[in-house]
C-alpha cells in the first residue's frame, strides 16, 4: 500500500491521468471477471442442487 501511494504522489499532470485510465480499465476488467465468476458459480450450484434432487427421487422409489 506504501508503494502504490508512493507512486501516486509521485505522478503530475498526463502521467497522472494516464495512471487513472490505467487503473479504470483494471476496475472494469476485474468487474466483469467477477460478474462472470458469479454466473458461472450460480450455474454449477444449480447444476448440482438438481442432480442431487434427482438422485434423491430416485432413492425414494
């Protein structure tokens, strides 16, 4: 955390805007990683809430 406020108050002027698009577009690719993560932890929960309801079906017949 020291280095990066080191660097931040190190920058002035265009270095300073080139380090905050820099650092926009890092927060937008995380978000959209973890937006996609999300999806894809949902689906396998799903996936196996069913299977494991099927299965349950089955044992009782």
């Amino acid at each position: 955390m020291k280095a990066m406020k080191k660097l931040l108050g190190n920058v002035r002027g265009a270095a300073a805007v080139e380090l905050a698009l820099i650092l926009g577009l890092m927060v937008v690719g995380l978000l959209a990683s973890v937006g996609n993560l999300g999806s894809e932890v949902q689906s396998s929960y799903n996936d196996t809430a069913t299977k494991v309801a099927d299965a349950t079906a089955q044992a009782a017949n």
